[in-house]
C-alpha cells in the first residue's frame, strides 16, 4: 500500500508541476503578445517569430493545463444529478465512466499523440503557418507528454476512487 | 453493420447519445470525445477516426484567434484579484444611494461596466455578488430585488465585450470576433438601460423594496476631493476599456492583440496603484492556465465531434428537419432558439457553443439571416438561459458567493431573476423587428 501511495503521489506531484511550470508562459503571451502589436502597428516593424511563438506558448498552456485540471477536479461536468449522489455513489459513477469514456479514449490519444510526435523528430516535420518555419517535433512532443500526463492521472484517480468503494476509506 | 445505420439515426445516436451520457456527471470532455470516437470507429474505421480527433486536437491548441481565451481570462483574473476597479463602487455608492432603489441601480450599472472588463459569468457574477449584495441587503432591500439585479447585471458579463463566449463563437460561424464584439454592444447596454429602469420603477412604486439611504450614512467629502476620487476611480475601468476595444474598434489589432494589449494594461493598472504583488502574479497566471485548459480542452474535443459528425452526414440532416419547420424562415429560427435555450439551461456554453454552432450556422445562413444578427441573438438567448431556473450557472454562482449571514435564499433569487428573463425575452423580440441594435455598430468599422 506504501508503494502505491507513492506512485499516486508521484503522479499528483507530476501533474501539479505541469501546471505550476506552465502558467509562466501565460506572461510570456501576454508580454510578447503587446511586444508584437506594439511593434507593428506603432513601429511598423513586426517580428517573424512572434506569431508561431505565442501559438505554441498557448498550446503548452492548455495541454500541460490538462492534467492539473483532473488533479484539482475543475474539468467541466454536468452535475444535476451527479451532486446529488453520496461520495461513495460518486466514486462508482466515476469508476464505470472511466472504464467507458476515459481509458479507451486517453489510451488512443497518447497512441497516436506518441506516433505523431516520433515520426515529427525523424521526419524533421516544420509548421508551415509563416515564414519563420519552426520544428514541429517539440510541440507535438509536449502533446503527447500532455495527453500521458492527463492519463496517468485519470488511472489515480481510478485507483483511489476503486480503493474508497471497496474500503470504504481513503487511499490518502 | 454500418450501412444499416441511416443517417438519421446516426443524428440520433450522436447528439442524444452526448446529452444522455452528459449525465452521468463524468467531465464532458471526455463523454463528447468517447461518443465521436466511438461512432467513427463503426462509421469509419479507426485510421481515419483517430487521425481526426489527433489532428483537430492539435490544430485547436495551435489556434491564433483562441489564444484571446487565456489572455482575457488573464485580464479580467488580474482586476479581480487586484480590485482596481472596486473603488468604482463606492464612489457610485455615494452618488446614488441617495434615490429610491439607487444602489439596486448602482449595482447594474458597476455590473456593466465590470461586464466590459471582464469575459466570464462565473467571474463578474461572483465579484458583484461579493460587492454589491451586502450593502443593499443591510440597507433594507428586498432581497429578491438585490440578488436578482446581481445576477441578471453580472451574466451581461458574457455578453458585453470582452466576452470569452463571443471569441469563442465567431470563428465557428465565419464571423469575425471585432464584428461580433461590436454588435454586441448596443443590445448590452440596452438590457443594462432596461434592467435599471425595470428597477427604479418598482422601487419608486414600492419604496419599500430599495429604500432610499438617510444622508448621515455617506461620506461628506467636499466637491472637489469627491471629483478626484471619482477619476482616480474611473481612470483602470476606462483603460482596459479603452485599451481592449478601442484597438479592436480602430482596426489597430484582432482581437487576440487587443487582449494582450488589455492583458499589459491591466498589469500596470496594477502596478501604477500598488496592488501587483509576485503572489498575484503567480496565482493568476495559475487561474488563467486552469480557465483556458479546461476551455481548450473541450474546444478542441468538440472540433473533433463536429468532423465526425459532419462527416457521417449528421450535418444536412439536422439543416432538412429545421428547414421543414412549418411556417417560414422565422418558425425555424424560433425552433433554433429553443433548442438552445433548453440546451443552455443545462449544458455549459463552451459544449452548446462548440456543438451547435458549426451545425446551426450554415442553417442560418440558407435561411436567409445576417450571421451577425443571429449569432448576437443566440448569445443573448445563451445567455438568458445560463439565469434560467432551475439549473442556472449564474444563479449557483450568486447563492455560492453570498455571505451566509445574508440570508439570501434560492427562492429570493430565482424570484428576483424572473422579471430580468422576461425583460430579456421582450429584448430579443425587439432586436428581431429592430435588427440595427445588433448591426449598427458593426456596420461602422
């Protein structure tokens, strides 16, 4: 059981860090986003990079976002039943639609998102938006890393809420 | 097994296997995701399925125009967990307590003026809850009066730009954001106009639903030390409002642009009044990663939904059943409207908006509707859903943000919102017979 706790909690901490790291690019969109408007319109002397640039600060944003959001439980539901239900009942819900719209779903994404991102590293693949042609391969990697991170914390979750029906307690 | 299915069904089995399935309380992102990935999978094998939810996933997190989600939701995070536009309230307080139902009134127009700063419900809605609903509380008002005109003014914060629903709306229907911004415009600040007016005239009637406040109760400042106040006030307001509209309305910028440019001037806003600190930084920037992933999360499984939905042939089924609607082009935008009040009431707007858009726009527009027009309608319509008993995003902010000792219940509420929906209701016929509120503006850029 220690083990597994540490493996949960190892997750939880990967998942917090992406978030913790990855809210710094919202400065970096907003300081670069104002440099490049400054710079065109008042300058007339916009940036070749500034555009790809923010695209793909905003991209790591949201995709590192992902799992964070899983481990405070802020993804959107519909909860007109769902609040209804005791924490226990809760939990079973959340078991079976796990094993319904979560599993089959994430393990397709990090699939393909890993095949996407292995072929872009071999193929040297280039974003083709603008003239400053920037290397595909991280940013598909960060997707990939993403939608594995959101995985694994969709398995945490799993496991703590299969431990609290079956125990009747908390994992942690 | 495939070519047994019609492509009705496939309508059927798609959308209402997403709203039965929403149901079960399980993060709707992954529901929607689950739903299109297995029908594609039956459709159309699993290469192609899962090339279209990979591949618009990842164009989705690519986009320019969304990137105005997290930089808004930056904005606004900052005013909020600054308060640089709080000191507003006090000093309209002053100005206007005086008069029957002045606070009530107060409380619309700070909601309006918050709306134009701010681009999400749950955030202007809670702000004016925590602002503006104890004093008018503990000044005698009738608490459904008070509660009802702090939810109907703080959901306008959807509509009046910056507006997150509106960024998000545009680019699925064609429009463009700045239009959409400024056709938004007119009609917002006519409900504000309608909500104060519906207010200062039952409180005129019946005083004893907004009392006015006794003179010994507000400040005696002399003329002068008042009018400082006031700019020194109305100086962060009118700059993000400025900075953010006044780019977009001048053709300097798009709105994503606009947004950073709002996001700068909201920072040093901040600064200049000396309420940045690196813990506001850093639990904002936190704030806007959580808003814009949850966001961009559900945006980019939609996208994919619609690819699979669009291309089992879902699309021309829903355009064939609205356009046999009886009754002419009017008849089927009414059932349009319906559907997604009765959708808004219950979903989150980012799933109607990401769903139904793309299905509902070509619709609109072989009906022979300004896309402007009707999509500034259905936002109008979304929004008057999200203050909807029973399930209404607003009202659960509202009552969730209310200090307890209020004593402000679910009944005040829902009471106090119901002439705000039918002021709304009234306001949509009027824009259907008068469509320039909506284009005027727009027309001009």
């Amino acid at each position: 059981m220690i083990f597994l706790r540490k493996i949960l909690k190892g997750i939880d901490t990967m998942s917090k860090y992406a978030g913790l790291s990855a809210r710094w690019l919202t400065w970096l969109l907003v300081l670069v986003g104002a440099y490049e408007t400054i710079l065109r319109h008042w300058f007339n002397a916009p940036t070749v990079w500034a555009y790809d640039t923010l695209c793909m600060a905003g991209g790591a944003v949201y995709i590192m976002g992902w799992s964070y959001c899983y481990l405070i439980d802020s993804h959107v539901r519909v909860d007109l039943f769902y609040t209804r239900l005791s924490e226990k009942n809760k939990a079973i819900m959340d078991i079976i639609s796990s094993l319904i719209f979560f599993f089959p779903l994430m393990i397709v994404l990090v699939w393909i998102s890993s095949k996407w991102a292995v072929k872009a590293w071999r193929i040297d693949e280039i974003m083709i938006a603008t003239y400053w042609y920037p290397p595909a391969a991280p940013f598909r990697t960060v997707f990939a890393l993403g939608s594995l991170l959101l995985l694994l914390q969709g398995v945490a979750r799993f496991i703590r809420d299969l431990y609290f029906v079956t125990r009747g307690e908390h994992l942690d | 097994m495939i070519e047994i299915l019609s492509e009705k069904v496939i309508t059927a089995l798609m959308l209402g296997g997403v709203l039965v399935l929403v149901m079960t309380g399980f993060p709707i992102a992954f529901v929607i995701a689950s739903v299109a990935l297995i029908m594609g999978f039956l459709l159309f094998g699993g290469d192609i399925t899962y090339h279209i939810l990979y591949s618009r996933m990842y164009s989705m997190t690519l986009s320019y125009p969304f990137l105005a989600v997290p930089l808004f939701t930056f904005m606004g995070v900052i005013l909020q967990m600054t308060g640089i536009i709080d000191e507003l309230y006090t000093v309209l307080y002053d100005s206007m307590s005086g008069f029957r139902g002045g606070l009530a009134i107060v409380t619309i127009i700070f909601g309006t003026i918050l709306a134009a700063c701010l681009g999400v419900i749950t955030a202007s809605v809670s702000m004016l809850t925590m602002i503006a609903l104890a004093p008018m509380v503990t000044r005698g008002y009738d608490k459904s009066i008070a509660s009802g005109s702090v939810v109907a003014a703080g959901t306008l914060g959807i509509l009046i730009p910056p507006s997150i629903m509106l960024v998000v709306y545009a680019p699925q229907a064609g429009i463009s954001i700045g239009q959409m911004f400024m056709g938004a415009f007119l009609p917002g600040l006519f409900l504000s106009a309608c909500y104060c007016t519906y207010v200062g005239i039952r409180c005129y009637l019946n005083p004893k639903l907004g009392p006015a406040v006794s003179e010994d109760q507000k400040s005696m400042l002399p003329f002068g030390a008042k009018m400082i106040r006031l700019l020194k006030a109305l100086l962060p307001p009118l700059g993000i409002i400025l900075s953010v509209l006044g780019t977009i309305f001048l053709g300097i910028a798009p709105p994503t642009e606009a947004a950073a440019m709002g996001s700068l001037a909201a920072v040093l806003l901040a600064i200049a009044y000396r309420k940045m600190t690196w813990d506001i930084a850093k639990r904002a920037a936190l704030e806007t990663l959580r808003v814009s992933a949850l966001v961009l999360l559900i945006a980019g499984i939609c996208y994919a939904y619609v690819g699979v939905f669009m291309s089992a042939g879902c699309g021309n089924v829903v355009f064939d059943i609205i356009m046999s609607v009886p009754g002419g082009k009017w008849a089927s935008f009414l059932v349009i409207m319906v559907i997604l009040f009765i959708l808004g009431m219950f979903i989150e707007w980012i799933g109607i908006v990401f769903i139904m858009v793309p299905i509902v726009s070509p619709i609109i527009v072989a009906l022979g509707f300004d896309p402007l027009w009707a999509g500034l309608m259905i936002c109008i319509n979304l929004q008057m859903a999200f203050q909807t008993p029973p399930m209404a995003m607003s009202i659960f902010v509202c009552k969730g943000t209310a200090p307890p000792e209020l004593g402000v219940t679910m009944e005040d509420i829902i009471k106090g919102v119901v002439p705000f929906i039918i002021i709304i209701a009234l306001s949509l016929i009027i824009f259907s017979i008068f469509p320039q509120f909506i284009t005027f503006l727009p027309s001009l850029m």
